[in-house]
C-alpha cells in the first residue's frame, strides 16, 4: 500500500500537484504563482517540525473564530458535507449487515440498468419496497426522477445506495448520475470505499486522475459513449466542456455510502483541517495558506473556467502577455522549477 500526502513528504509532491494546473487555479479561484509555491515537494519527509509562526495571522484568526465565526463555519461545512455526493438516506449510516431472509431474485446488470432509467419514480419505488415483505421483485428505480442530492448553479448530483434500492444491496453497488453544465468542474475528491466506473450519456468532457506519488496518471478527453473508471483512493475531478452540459452514469463497487472526500472548496478537507499544523505540513505561513484555501467558496461542483476578458481582469495585463508567450506548464513542479 502507497500513503499519498496531501501536504507532500519526500520527493513526492502533494497529491494536489498532479492535477493539470488549469485545473487548480479554477478549483482553488487563486493564480498559479499562489498554488505553486504552497504546492511543492518538500524534501524534508512525511514528518515536519512544528513550530508557531510569530505574525502568521493564524493568532488573530483562531480570535475571530472564538468570537463565532468558526462554529459557524464549522456548522456549514459539516452541513454541506451531509449533502455531497450521497443523496440523504435514512437518518445515520449503517454499514452492518441487515438481518433477514437469504431468499432473494436473481439479478442481471441488464436488468439492474433498466430498472434504473424506466420505471417509477426514485422515491416511489423506496416507498414501494420498504412495504414488500415478500419474495417478488421489488419495484424499479428510476433515477431521472429522484431527487439530486445535491445541486447548486453548476450542475448536480444523485446517487443511490443500498438504503434507497434495497436490491443494491445484494449486488454490492451503487448507482450515481452527474450532471455539469457547461465548463463546471466536479471538485477534485478521492473515494475512500470503493472503485468508479463511469459512463458518458451525453456531451464531452475531461477526466482528471492522479497517482499517489503526485504525478498525472490520465488526462483524457471523452464523450457520449465512453467508459472510463477510477481506482480506489486516487484523487480525480470531471470538468465538462464549454459545449455543452456533461452528463455521466455508473456505479460504485460498494452498496454503502461512498463519503466521497473533497479536497477543495468550501467542504474541502483543507478548509476542515485548516489550522498552523496544516500550513506547517505545507511549509507555508498560516495567513497564506488560510487565503489561499478559503478563496474558493463553492462547494463539489465549481464554476467553469474564465473566458479571456475575466481572466485577464482578475491577473492583469502582464499575465494576459506572459500566457502568451509561453504555454501552460504541465505541472506544478514545472511551475517550480522556473523559479
């Protein structure tokens, strides 16, 4: 098993650092001179010396903070987070197997896949099982009309897990749907339970994924048809075209919840664990960093890319001329390796 640090440790980078730096500067809102240095590997190993900055602004942050403000965005955070990838199920999760009859229908992905895309409505159908004590096939579940459990100008999100459609439970999966309007990007997240495999239903977009080590694995552009799937534990992000909205089906190898974990926005794990010890483990100063991860202020789906006029009134003329003139570099370390 390879550990992956979102702080970087050794030579390896942060696992953040992999991503396309395009791609970072809209996930986070800040620029690339930002992201770069906070970014990089640190050759000091997985284990830092921590030390309070004198004037790092962390003191008069934690202030501010006691006076209301962190409860608040604590209260926020954890609220969000409730509704993040994982439409709401039936009050707290539980992940023990349920007792009960053995006696079950056989199951076909054909059939799995129909009863998701015809047939009654998501909550319709949950109504409709939950009342069926008997051995008949239970009701289908269709996904176009349930619920998303989340949503925001951006696009939106459903999945379903063993506690909405009892019969995923006995095929060990889950079953999500995205959809991202035109050049919106679903955040860079790791699933920490189980593997994705993904189909393209309509539009064209990018799929982002990153090794362990903070080095790109794939960056590869797909459309209606396509299939693609992401391992267990590697950080990636779908950013859709500015076409057209990009919508995707698929399934999760696990019927349990998935907890997806963000690693930026406003739910981000950085922004959870934002304190002096994290900006030490990026060996950074806690005013900047805290600047840095709290710049974005959009959760899960994020806003598209800036067109050329608002990128060039957010950086100025010099970096208008500087994009120019050379081409985006491939990654971060790329980024730092100039300096």
């Amino acid at each position: 098993m390879q550990p992956f640090y979102i702080g970087g440790a050794g030579h390896a980078a942060s696992v953040l650092a992999g991503f396309e730096p395009k791609t970072l500067v809209v996930a986070f809102n800040d620029t690339y001179d930002d992201l770069a240095g906070i970014l990089r590997a640190h050759t000091g190993g997985p284990i830092v010396y921590y030390t309070t900055e004198p004037g790092s602004g962390g003191k008069e942050e934690r202030a501010a903070q006691s006076e209301g403000n962190g409860v608040r965005d604590r209260k926020a955070r954890c609220k969000g987070a409730a509704a993040s990838l994982r439409a709401a199920g039936r009050g707290e999760e539980d992940d023990d197997e349920c007792g009960g009859s053995d006696a079950r229908p056989t199951w076909s992905w054909r059939k799995l896949v129909n009863r998701f895309f015809g047939g009654a409505a998501g909550g319709v159908a949950a109504e409709a099982n939950k009342k069926k004590k008997g051995a008949g096939a239970p009701e289908p579940y269709n996904l176009y009309d349930s619920k998303p459990g989340f949503r925001n100008t951006y696009g939106w999100t459903i999945a379903v897990d063993k506690h909405q459609y009892e019969p995923l439970k006995h095929s060990d999966i889950g079953v999500y749907l995205v959809n991202l309007t035109a050049g919106s990007m679903l955040a860079p997240h790791v699933n920490p339970r189980a593997t994705e495999y993904g189909v393209v239903l309509g539009g064209e977009g990018k799929i982002q994924v990153v090794f362990p080590n903070g080095s790109l694995a794939m960056s590869a552009v797909v459309r209606a048809g396509d299939v693609f799937w992401i391992p267990r534990y590697f950080p990636f992000c779908q950013v859709a075209s500015r076409g057209g909205a990009f919508e995707f089906f698929g399934f999760t190898t696990s019927a349990r919840r998935n907890r997806p974990q963000f690693l930026v926005g406003a739910t981000s794990v950085l922004r959870t664990m934002l304190g002096p010890e994290l900006a030490a483990g990026f060996d950074t100063r806690e005013k900047d960093f805290r600047k840095l991860v709290r710049a974005q202020n959009e959760s899960l789906i994020l806003p598209s890319f800036p067109e050329h006029g608002e990128e060039e009134e957010k950086h100025g003329e010099k970096g208008r001329k500087e994009q120019e003139q050379e081409p985006l570099p491939l990654s971060i370390e790329q980024v730092v390796a100039k300096e």
